[in-house]
C-alpha cells in the first residue's frame, strides 16, 4: 500500500508541482492551502507523512505542528523559505521530524521522505519479526545466523547488517547511496563502490555457492532482494 502524504502549502502552484513529483514517485497525495484545512485533515489519521509550510494563512505552520503533536506523532516534514537557525531550532523543538528550506532539490525532499517514513516503519515493527526470508534464505536477526537450505553461511559483520537491511526491505530497489547510509551510517567517508564490492562478497557467499539468485542489479538505481530464488 502507497503512502499517503498531506501538503499544507498556500502556494497552489508550488504544491502541484509537489503532487506531482510524489505521485510519480508512487505516494498518494492531498493538498491543503492553509492551516485549519492542514490541520483538520491532519488530524484523520489517515496519512503517514506531512509536508508543512511556515507561513499559512488561517493558523501558521507552527502553531498546526503544536496542534499535530498534541493528537499525533506522524512525522512532520518542514518546507518554508525562511532558513534562520531560530526557525529551524523552533519547528524541530515543535516536534517536527525534519527541515527544509525553499528553493531545494526534489531529490533531496524525496530522500527525506523515504528517511522519515522508513524511520516510522521501524518504530511500528513487530518485535517479534525476528526471522527474515527470502526463497530459500533464512536469516536469524536475534541469533545472527543466516541459512540456505538450513545450512549455515558464515558472514562477516558488515556482510550480515547488509543482507538484514536488504532481506528487511524486500522487494524494495534500493540505491547504493541509501544503502551506505543506513547500513554503513552518515559519517562513512568512502565511496559508493563498497556497496557493490560487498554485494559481490554476498553473491560469491550464498548466491554462487548454492546456485540461486537472491540479489538482482537494478541497472542505473541499485539493488534488490526478491522472493524467487
């Protein structure tokens, strides 16, 4: 199922332009042009992300957050014009989940969205969920053992974290760039290669070793885990 994203923006042209781009990129979207509709519709319950506007007419950005937060904790995605570090630190005291300052690059919006969401995803997870799979693929994220055929594989630390992210968004194409920042973290200085030198570490582990494919290459976006081996 699609998420569901709420734009509370009073400029129609620019949340059009926003409809847009995150309906091509596969989200559902509604729009509000001020503050009591943003509100209103915000408060439903029926979206998993809201972008949000400083300056609205009606009740301003800030002041719809306050009300959010006090029925809601979907994350809530700033959008304004206004860059001083007095309004940043006020929105994300607010309870905001994230920044960002017009004009700015849609794919960074995007990968804000995708950090925000998957952040959500993981908070609601169930804890229990400590068996993941794919075809003929086991991987124990509480005992850190991963089986083909229940015969054990034996991977190094980094090998595991990125097989248990990929097996943990299965079937999502996932871009070298995501991958090094959620499994090797933010403050990884090294170049987008080492995600394909690790793939190749995994492919010559389980992939070639049992005669599947777990891993496929998405040419020109990255990688992806499938069901069918």
């Amino acid at each position: 199922m699609s998420a569901r994203i709420l734009v509370v923006d009073d400029e129609p042209k620019f949340a059009r332009f926003l409809e847009m781009e995150l309906t091509y990129e596969g989200y559902e979207v509604a729009k509000a042009f001020d503050g009591r509709v943003g509100l209103q519709l915000a408060e439903t319950g029926e979206f998993d992300l809201v972008l949000l506007d400083i300056m609205l007419p009606g009740l301003n950005g800030m002041e719809v957050l306050r009300r959010i937060r006090r029925v809601s904790q979907v994350p809530v995605i700033m959008l304004t014009a206004r860059d001083s570090v007095i309004d940043k630190v006020s929105g994300l005291d607010q309870g905001a989940d994230d920044y960002i300052t017009k004009p700015f690059a849609i794919e960074e919006l995007l990968a804000r969205i995708r950090t925000a969401l998957r952040k959500t995803a993981a908070r609601s997870a169930p804890q229990n969920a400590l068996v993941l799979s794919a075809g003929d693929v086991r991987l124990d994220v509480q005992r850190r053992i991963v089986t083909v055929r229940e015969t054990p594989v034996e991977l190094t630390k980094r090998e595991f974290d990125l097989l248990q992210y990929m097996l943990e968004h299965k079937g999502v194409v996932l871009s070298r760039e995501l991958l090094l920042e959620d499994v090797w973290g933010f403050d990884f200085e090294g170049q987008t290669n080492v995600v394909d030198v690790y793939i190749r570490f995994l492919r010559s582990k389980i992939d070639e070793v049992f005669g599947i494919k777990l891993i496929h290459t998405v040419r020109g976006v990255g990688y992806v885990i499938r069901d069918e081996n």
